[in-house]
C-alpha cells in the first residue's frame, strides 16, 4: 500500500489496471480515426479517378467529314474537287467516367459546303459534335482547305485487267471483252480532266482451262494508271463482267462432201489442197470441230474439173494459216455422159390454176456407168414442176424450175442430173 500526498492510501494493484483500461481506449480510438481517415481517402481517390468533375482528353486524328455536298450540287451545279480525309486533334472536358468512355467514333468532325456558291478554294471552320455532358475545349487545326467546281460527265473507255491467273502452254489468252465498252462519269471538270480510262480488275481466276465470264472491281485511272478517288466522282456502277477467252491450237483436215450424195469413191477421185489447215479459236469450240468440210454440189459439175473455194471458217474459228482458199480436183471414174429428150412434164397444182405448158421439149444431160446410161428413156425419165410456190396472172407466161428423177430398177451405182432444168408455164 502507498500513501499519496493528500494521505489517502491507493492501492498500487488498482492503479494499474486503471491505467491499462485507460491505454487500451486510447489505443482503439487511434486506430478508428485511421481507419475512418484511409476511408475517407480511399471514398476520395474513387471519386478522383472516376467521377472527377473536370478532366480532359485530347482525341489524335479524327477524320473531318464533309457535308452539305448535295445541297451544293442542287443549288450550284459544283462538287468537291479536293478537301476529303482531312484530319484534326480535339481536346474534350467532361467527368473523367464519361471522357474515358469516349470512343474516337462518338466524335463528329465536319465542315459545311452548303453555303457555298462560287468555284475555288476555301478554308472552313472545323465544327465537332460530342455526346451530351462533353464540352470541345480545342480542335487543331481549326480549319482545313475544300476545293470546290463545277460538275459535268464524260465517256470514258473501259479497260479489262487481270491481276493473277495460270494457263498452260497449250492455251492462249485472248483479248478481254468488258460487259460494256463505255461508261459515263461524272463530277468536277478539274477531276474528269485528269481521268483516262475506267479499268475493270479482276481477281485470281486460278488455272484456265477455257473461256469464263468473271465480275471485276471497276477503277479509275489517269493516263499513267495512277488510281483517281474522289468521292464525289459517280460512274454507273461499281462492277462489270468480264469475258476471259481461252483459246487453243488446232490442225483440221480438209474434206470435201457432195451436196446430193451422187459422188463417192467409186465414180470419182477427189484431190484436196492444202489437206490440212491450222485454226485457232475457243477451246470448247474446237473440242467439237475435227474437220472443214467443203461442200460442193455436183450437179453443176458436167466433167473433170479443178475449184477452188473460199476458206469459211464458223465465228470464232481464226485462220493462222496464209492460205485462204482450198483446191479441189475431181476426177471421174467410169462415167460418160447421155442426154434424153422429154415432152412429158407433171405439174404439182396444188391450187388448182389452170395452167398451159408452154416447153415442147426438155433436153437433160446425165452422167454416170454407160451400162446404167443405156438404161435410161423417156419412161423412166419423170421431170416434175412444183407450182405451189408460183403466182401468175392469167395470160402471164413464166419459167418454173424442175425436178428429174430417174426411176430405174436394181441400179446401186445412180445416175447423175448434170445441170438445172426450167419449163415454160401460161395461165390460161
């Protein structure tokens, strides 16, 4: 026990654990107040960071758009020439949530052509549109040069242009056909001046085994195959088809075929110069062409003789060869020649005119084996006049051509008509 100056005892065992009590408050409220103090710092920083009054971002090359063209147009006749993709900085103040949020698309640069009403150039103020709650403290720059003209159109060539393809030596490339061999393009006179030509691109067509049709990017270019853009340049249409021709070589033969079936190897001997000929055309064409055949008609052939005949070959099909014509030597074989005398002709008179023949007597000329010529006689002979055809007044007189047929039993080798006959009609 302790006395204390005013003679009271204390008790030295109460007295600490009064002091202890009292340490330990002291202590825990110490340790509130931190608390209570990183709290409110922490509540600060939060709203600094996210909910900050006044804070700013400057958003790098945002694309300056240009608006009123159309307005331009209608009321002036003019576009733009020049002007398009230019760039500025903004500067926008907002809270911090909302300016950190912002996307460089949520911001719309433009300049206004509308008022304009004269060709040449001009600087224009830079007007930027923001989302509600954002302000714009600054653009740079704060304007940019718009080139403006008149406005007109032009034909212009197009040109097909391939980018990749393959094709084997056996094949060649052919000249590329657009879908259309003009287009018309119009805006500013300045622009126009400067265009050559509208080429039509077209991409990897891979391995070409024949023609295709493919569709290509239309592009135009000046006379150095620079590419023009201009946004305010129109043409018809953004892509065209493009015929791609594959062509292939190929040597034909040469035959010669008898219109009337009365020539073959047994009554004549055919000889052909050149026997071949070399072509070029498209290569499903010529998968299905194996030879040229000269047709003759061999009723107008009376004796041995030499033609020749113009080379014909079907669209498409290109002689590579010097020569344009084919000779052909016909010779025959065994065949003398007889002439029978008719007065009896058959009117095919399907109308019912009343018709007068005027021909007496008809002389025909026919070829063939003298065995089978002697055959032949006036029985046997039938010559036949198709009137169906024919309009006549009455008492006009007319020649109509005929037909001869011989009708003669058990002849496998025929007998030639040399020649066209005609007999002389009157209406009566």
């Amino acid at each position: 026990m302790k006395n204390d100056n005013s003679g009271r005892t204390v008790s030295s065992v109460g007295n600490t654990s009064v002091q202890t009590e009292v340490k330990r408050n002291t202590a825990g409220n110490i340790i509130i107040k931190c608390l209570c103090l990183l709290g409110a710092f922490l509540i600060w920083l939060y709203v600094m960071s996210n909910d900050s009054p006044d804070y700013e971002m400057t958003f790098k090359s945002v694309t300056v758009s240009i608006v009123g063209a159309t307005e331009l147009e209608n009321a002036t006749g003019m576009s733009v020439v020049s002007g398009q993709g230019h760039m500025v900085d903004v500067t926008v103040h907002g809270t911090k949530r909302d300016v950190v949020n912002l996307e460089k698309s949520d911001i719309s640069a433009y300049v206004d052509i509308s008022e304009i009403s004269n060709a040449g150039k001009y600087a224009l103020d830079v007007h930027v549109d923001v989302p509600e709650g954002i302000t714009v403290t600054s653009v740079s720059p704060d304007n940019v040069t718009v080139a403006v003209d008149k406005t007109s159109s032009i034909m212009v060539s197009v040109v097909p242009k391939l980018t990749t393809y393959n094709i084997s030596l056996d094949y060649v490339l052919g000249n590329l056909v657009p879908e259309i061999s003009e287009i018309s393009v119009s805006g500013p006179i300045t622009v126009l001046t400067n265009i050559d030509r509208a080429e039509v691109v077209v991409g990897d067509l891979g391995q070409l085994t024949g023609t295709v049709t493919a569709s290509g990017i239309i592009q135009l270019v000046d006379a150095s195959g620079n590419k023009i853009t201009n946004q305010f340049i129109k043409i018809p249409q953004d892509s065209m088809k493009v015929t791609v021709p594959v062509y292939t070589y190929k040597d034909l033969p040469i035959s010669v075929s008898f219109k009337n079936g009365i020539y073959n190897s047994s009554n004549v001997s055919v000889k052909i110069t050149p026997e071949i000929i070399r072509v070029k055309g498209d290569v499903d064409a010529l998968a299905a062409m194996n030879q040229y055949t000269v047709v003759i008609d061999e009723k107008n052939v009376s004796s041995d003789i030499t033609v020749s005949e113009k080379i014909n070959l079907p669209k498409g099909i290109e002689n590579v060869d010097s020569i344009e014509t084919v000779t052909i030597e016909i010779k025959h074989k065994n065949a003398e020649t007889t002439k029978i005398v008719i007065s009896d002709f058959y009117l095919k008179n399907t109308a019912g005119v009343d018709y007068e023949i005027v021909t007496e007597n008809l002389e025909i000329l026919f070829k063939g084996r003298r065995e089978y010529l002697n055959m032949l006689n006036t029985t046997n002979v039938i010559v036949t006049a198709d009137l169906s055809s024919v309009t006549l007044n009455p008492g006009d007189i007319d020649y109509v051509p005929v037909s001869v047929v011989t009708v003669i039993d058990d002849v496998a080798d025929p007998i030639q008509v040399i020649g066209t006959y005609k007999i002389q009609l009157r209406v009566k």
